[in-house]
C-alpha cells in the first residue's frame, strides 16, 4: 500500500482544527466540535502509528523542499527563454 502524502495530510489536520475552531467560536453543536476535534487528534495518532518520523513532519514542514524552491524558479525562468 502506498503511503499518503505528508502534505495531503497537513491539510487534512489544518481543516479539522479549523473546523473545530470555527464550531467553538459560533456556539456550534457539541457533537461538531467534538467530532472535528476527534478527527484532528486522529490524524497525527494515525501517522504516529504508521510511521513516528511522518508524524513528526507533519508539525514541522520539510525545509528541504523550501530550500529547493528557489532552484524550480530559476529552472523555470530558464526554460521560458
């Protein structure tokens, strides 16, 4: 089976908590937020099961990624000449 993406990941942990966020901060229902907050725990106990370093990249984005940006532009702006 294939690993799902970190990033797909943080999204999905990032909506949750809004969710859950948002449900507290309108007086929601409590099965709501509950259910957004249990979804939010999920996602990371989940990952930590799978693997514990994907759960730790869940928290902290993958900075080689941000440093290999730069590197994409400047191919790209090659490329267009």
């Amino acid at each position: 089976m294939n690993p799902v993406p970190v990033t797909r990941l943080r999204l999905k942990f990032y909506a949750f908590a809004a969710l859950a966020t948002v449900g507290v901060v309108l007086n929601a229902p409590a099965w709501s937020i509950a259910a957004s907050a249990f979804l939010c725990a999920a996602v990371p106990l989940a990952m930590a099961i799978q693997c514990p370093g994907r759960a730790r990249a869940l928290f902290l984005p993958d900075r080689a990624a941000d440093a290999a940006a730069p590197t994409r532009k400047v191919v790209e702006h090659a490329e267009s000449r």
